[in-house]
C-alpha cells in the first residue's frame, strides 16, 4: 500500500495531472471517478489507483478484474493523486489513443469538428460529449487548441474521448485542402457575410470551423471554408460560446441525416 505523499508513483501521478508536456512524453493521461473508469477498455489502463477504502467495496473487484497493475493507497494520500474536491477513491493511468487524418474520414459520410484555437477545457469537453450524440465521426483539433487529455477536459468528455476518432495537426490550412480533396465540404462559423445555418444542407460529408472562444477564426480559416454560416440570435445576445454553437451545428447535421435515411 502507498502511504506517503513523497512516494515517487504519488509524484509521477500528480505530475501527469499538471504538466500537458509530461503527459506527451509518456503518451499517458489520467483519468478519474468510478464512471470514467469503469468505460476504459482494460488493456488501455496501465495502472489502476484504489483508495484503501475503496478496495473494501463491492465494485473494486468489477473495477480491478483484467488490470495487469492495481495500487492500493491511503485514504489520506489519494487526495495527493487527485485533481478534484471530492475523489471518489479511483484513477486510472490510460494510454493514449493514436489517429491520423485518415481514420477521422474514413466515415462513409464524415460528420467532422474542426477546431481552431479553442481553449476553454469545458468546451472541448462538451464538443466531445455532444459530438458522439450527434454522431460526430472525428474531431480535428489545431496544435494551439486546450490539451485533450488535461483532467479538465477528461472529466468533461464523460467518455466520449474514447469513442471518437480525433487528431491534433501542426497545420490547419493543409489538413483543410486534405478534407476538401477527400469531399467533405467545410462550413465555417462566423458572423461576416454568412449564411443562416439552418437553410443549408448537411447531408453529405461535411465538417463545421468552430474558433477561439474569444476572437473566432482566423481570416485564412475563412477563407478556405465553402460556406460561411451564422446562428442568428434574438434580443442583445452577440453569439453562443463555442460548445454551444458546435452543439448546434452539429445536431442540425443529425436531424437533415436522420431525414435521409
């Protein structure tokens, strides 16, 4: 049993908690609470973390069967381990998931989220979650874009990011001309010289530009995009935040799809 804060897995765990750069190198993230965990597939864990309380409860054996590696932890030193106010006695170390651009259009018809410099954890969080209701097929994300595998974003995701199919690209403008090529048109959110987003059709492979919470897309976004759409808004609302506007756009795709089938 671990029972000391300074016990060098504490500190290896805590640090995969904090620092986006160690969780690269080691392609590993954590991820936390019972619902979480219980969702990873077995071979994805690399070491399940029990409280010790925890371990005397009936769901610790459904949770430990087929983990190669299971520690046990002071109920006093599993705060240490955890990123959140009120742990729930169980973490998981997971290892990363590997895409290219070819397995998030390798859909028979793409439904994509492409997003540019988004940075608020709780959006990209709720894109993931949202985008698997929707029946998001892939979700491509720029390299200035929020860590997906920060706790926050975990959390957030519910799960979704292990179901979904996404990549991280060093440059936009080129995995765009890729799409394009590969026949997914591309709608780009933004308020200047746009179209309704409910009087176009998405019923074909089609992937949504959702931008930085604050500034949008960048001009050259735009400009690469085929169509540029709005959600048009009542009363003194400017716009929705990013989460909610990709949430929009993305069940508008599901509804024309539904229709098609």
């Amino acid at each position: 049993m671990i029972t000391s804060t300074s016990n060098k897995q504490v500190k290896y765990v805590s640090g995969l908690v904090k620092k986006a750069k160690m969780r690269r190198e080691e392609e590993l993230f954590v991820a936390e609470g019972l619902r979480m965990c219980r969702e990873i597939p077995k071979t994805r864990i690399r070491t399940l973390y029990v409280s010790e309380s925890f371990r005397k409860g009936e769901q610790f054996f459904q949770m430990a069967e087929g983990v190669s590696q299971v520690e046990v932890v002071a109920d006093s030193v599993f705060g240490a381990l955890s990123d959140t106010r009120t742990p729930q006695g169980v973490l998981a170390l997971v290892n990363w998931s590997h895409y290219t651009m070819e397995d998030v259009v390798q859909a028979k018809s793409p439904h994509l989220m492409i997003l540019e410099h988004l940075q608020d954890p709780g959006n990209l969080g709720t894109i993931f979650r949202a985008g698997e209701g929707a029946g998001v097929t892939g979700i491509v994300m720029d390299s200035q874009t929020v860590d997906v595998y920060s706790p926050k974003v975990i959390r957030a995701t519910m799960g979704s990011v292990l179901r979904i199919p996404f990549v991280y690209v060093e440059n936009l403008k080129e995995s765009l001309f890729f799409l394009k090529k590969r026949g997914v048109q591309l709608f780009a959110a933004c308020l200047e010289e746009s179209q309704e987003y409910d009087q176009e059709n998405y019923q074909g492979s089609v992937g949504f530009l959702i931008g930085n919470e604050a500034n949008g897309l960048m001009p050259e976004t735009v400009a690469a995009a085929d169509v540029r759409i709005h959600i048009p808004m009542e009363g003194k609302v400017e716009s929705l935040n990013a989460a909610m506007a990709a949430t929009v756009l993305m069940y508008e795709a599901a509804r024309q799809r539904r229709r098609k089938r």
